[in-house]
C-alpha cells in the first residue's frame, strides 16, 4: 500500500487546523497586537507576561470569525448571529428608519461574551438603509434594550422586493458596534458585515406571513440557523 507523501500529510493536517481552529476577524488584530506588545515589554516579569499571553489568547477566542455554509434554498431567513433566542414578539421597526409604525415578528438573538461576535447577513440583496442609533448600554437581553441602548440597523431588500431589518444592539458591557455596510450595496446571505465588541444582541424584523422556525431558548448559529421562511 503507497504512503502519502509527507508534504500531502503535512498539508492535510493543516487543512484540520484551519478548519478545527477558526481564523479571527481584522478587528481583533489591534487588542491581540497590544496584548502580545504587554508580554514582550514585560518579559522579565513571568505575571506581566502571563497576563499579555492571556489577555491574546482571550482576545483570539472573542475576535473568532468562524465559517459558516448558508442554507441554498430559497426565501429562508438565517440567524444573523450566534447566540440564544431571547425574545420572540412584535414590534415596531427602530423609527429611525422611516418606515411604517407596523408591528412586525421581531427575533432577537442574545450573544453572550464567550459567543463569536461577527454579525452575517440574514438573507441576501441588496442594503438600502443604514441607520446609527446612540443610546445606552442596558443589559442586552432585556425587551428594553431595543429601544434604549445604542444600535445600528440596516434594511435588505431581495430580489423579490422583501425587506428583512436587521438591529445590532450594544450591551452592558459592549462599547462599540462596527458595521461594514453602506446604502447601495450588494450582499450574500451569511456573508459578514459586521461585528459588535464584548456581548450584545440582534434583532431580527421579519415581514407578516413569515413561518417562524425557531422558539425561545434555541440557540442560534448565524449564517447556518434558519429564523423564519418568508411568505
């Protein structure tokens, strides 16, 4: 029986890894920098320099960008998440966005801090608004938060004219949202698009008529877990 050559072994293993071993989001580049920064500066002491691996190594882990296969049929909602269903409601989109007050099936995902906190599209097509929100930093699984902590929304609308809105809500302890969108562009369903440090929450606004397929308590994977079908 021939044996595979050691490059072929050597690059399978690797394969593993990369697949075993999420790679981490741009974002995370500048704290793991400063965190490794710390451990060299402080190499003489074993504590300082314990604390900058640590501090790194925790970092990686949050700042992960895992990959993610979106489901191929059509007219599903993904969870733009990971994380718990929190809350499961009508209600009406942030105001901010000038649409109808019409109550709308709202699902809201809770990510806690050991989550991975990238953000994916929940269906694909094209982005048509944008909306900033400050506010506060309330604890992000409360019915609350939706309406009073910082958030930013955006709106997707499909090929078949379906508007999806998206909410990333800023939590406790969360400080900063980033969002990689602007009006005009085009997106894939599961694709990244944003990111939201140190635990927060998404809302999810789907049109009436939606199948919902998800309940309370479910834990969420985004780009893979399908919130809802539409009409």
């Amino acid at each position: 029986m021939a044996r595979r050559p050691r490059s072929s072994e050597a690059s399978h293993l690797l394969d593993l890894v990369r697949s075993t071993v999420p790679p981490m989001h741009r974002a995370g580049l500048p704290f793991v920098g400063t965190s490794l920064a710390v451990a060299a500066l402080g190499y003489r002491s074993r504590w300082v320099r314990t604390a900058g691996l640590l501090s790194a190594a925790a970092n990686a882990g949050f700042f992960r960008h895992p990959n993610r296969v979106p489901p191929t049929r059509p007219g599903v909602v993904v969870s733009p998440a990971d994380g718990q269903v929190c809350l499961i409601e009508h209600a009406v989109p942030p105001p901010e966005l000038g649409l109808p007050a019409t109550p709308l099936l709202r699902v809201s995902v809770f990510l806690s801090i050991l989550d991975a906190h990238v953000q994916r599209a929940p269906i694909g097509g094209e982005v048509v608004a944008v909306e900033y929100r400050p506010g506060l930093f309330g604890t992000a699984d409360l019915p609350s938060a939706s309406s009073d902590n910082e958030r930013n929304s955006i709106v997707i609308r499909t090929p078949d004219g379906v508007d999806i809105i998206t909410t990333q809500i800023a939590g406790l302890v969360a400080r900063r949202i980033v969002c990689n969108v602007a009006a005009g562009d085009k997106i894939a369903i599961g694709e990244t698009y944003g990111l939201i440090r140190f635990g927060s929450r998404l809302d999810t606004y789907l049109p009436e008529g939606s199948n919902l397929l998800v309940s309370l308590g479910q834990r969420a994977i985004a780009g893979e877990t399908v919130l809802a079908e539409l009409p």
